[in-house]
C-alpha cells in the first residue's frame, strides 16, 4: 500500500465519499459510497475501504 492509498484510506474513516472522490472522480463509486454515507455512516466507511483496498 503505498502513501496516496494509505492517505484515501485515512480520508475513507472519516470523510468516506472524499476518500473515493480522490481515486475515481465524479464517477458511479463515489455516488454510491455518497448515498451509502447518507443512509448510514458505517456503511459509507466500509464501501469506501473495500473499494479503495480491493
């Protein structure tokens, strides 16, 4: 993992839609991890890391 991941990762934890938006833009994985964010934060936070780590 290197530093602009670890970083994403960190920016996932606690503003998961910012970490996503770093990696892929505007695209359908960061409106995705929005809308989760939005509906519950957890599940915000664990859509961001499995998509940023995965």
């Amino acid at each position: 993992m290197g530093s602009e991941t670890f970083v994403e990762v960190i920016l996932a934890i606690f503003l998961p839609p910012i970490g996503v938006f770093l990696h892929y833009g505007f695209g359908v994985e960061f409106w995705i991890d929005l809308v989760l964010t939005l509906l519950g934060y957890i599940p915000g936070i664990i859509y961001a890391i499995y998509v940023l780590v995965g």
